[in-house]
C-alpha cells in the first residue's frame, strides 16, 4: 500500500487545484457495489471575469472499483480552487473528471449547486454513465434555489 501524503501529516492547502496531489488507498471492499458520498457546503472557486468569490454546495457520489479516494487529500484538493479562477460548468466537470480518471472508480457523480451571481444560480451535473444496476442511489439533497420566497 502506498503510504498516504497527508493522512496524519501537517499538510498546507495546494496553490492550485493542479499542484494537488490526490490519495487512493486500496478498497477494503472490492467488488462490492456501495456507494461513497462526500458533501461540500462551503465550495468557493474564483469568477474568472471578475475576479469575485463563488460559492456552492457540492455534492460527489461515487462507487469504488479498486481504490478510494482519501477524504483529507479531496477536502485539500477542493480547498485548492479558493483562488482558482474558472465557469461553474469547468470547475465542476473538471472536478468529476479529475477524480474518475485518477480513481477510475466503477461509478462515478458530481452535483455543483452553485449560488446566485447576477440573480441567477447555476446547477452543473456530470456523471460518468449509468449507475450500477441495483445500487442505492438517495437523492443529492440539495433543495432548488428559493431565494427569499
């Protein structure tokens, strides 16, 4: 097995999502069709016309194949794109992509819920195919956008 980067190490936040390096540890259950969710309320990645803060609920569903991804090392990588300048779409297709072609999992889902900008929030979803067939698939949770009514 491959001794983790960050896992019980101290560990500063990438400059950029690129210099981020991700950990996969073994599955401890291969061939088993489970599925791993990680939830991200707080996502924030620069607008990369103006410059401003964006902010989203991000939601990564997957099913492992032969690795996992660490949960210390994604919440580093996700913390990378606070001054990283990129469209919703980018950002959050190139997250998902990222992650299913480094883990190459058996199935793999983001949803990026991103808030209001202008008067208008943007949800982005990329999946890498259909799910595995008789797998749990719950709901990602997130409500649609309101406003204030």
């Amino acid at each position: 097995m491959q001794t983790p980067l960050h896992l019980g190490q101290a560990s500063a936040l990438p400059p950029s999502p690129e210099a981020a390096v991700l950990d996969y540890p073994p599955n401890p259950h291969p061939g088993a069709a489970y599925l791993v969710r990680f939830t991200c309320p707080e996502f924030t990645s620069l607008c990369p016309v103006t410059g401003q803060p964006d902010f989203a609920h991000l939601v990564i569903d997957y099913v492992p194949d032969q690795r996992i991804v660490e949960s210390k090392a994604l919440k580093l990588f996700l913390g990378s794109f606070r001054n990283h300048a990129g469209f919703h779409e980018a950002v959050t297709v190139g997250i998902g992509r990222r992650l299913a072609d480094e883990m190459a999992p058996r199935w793999l889902r983001i949803g990026g819920y991103w808030y209001p900008r202008g008067g208008i929030p943007i949800d982005v979803f990329w999946q890498t195919g259909a799910p595995p067939e008789g797998l749990w698939l719950p709901e990602q949770g997130v409500p649609p956008y309101r406003g204030r009514g």
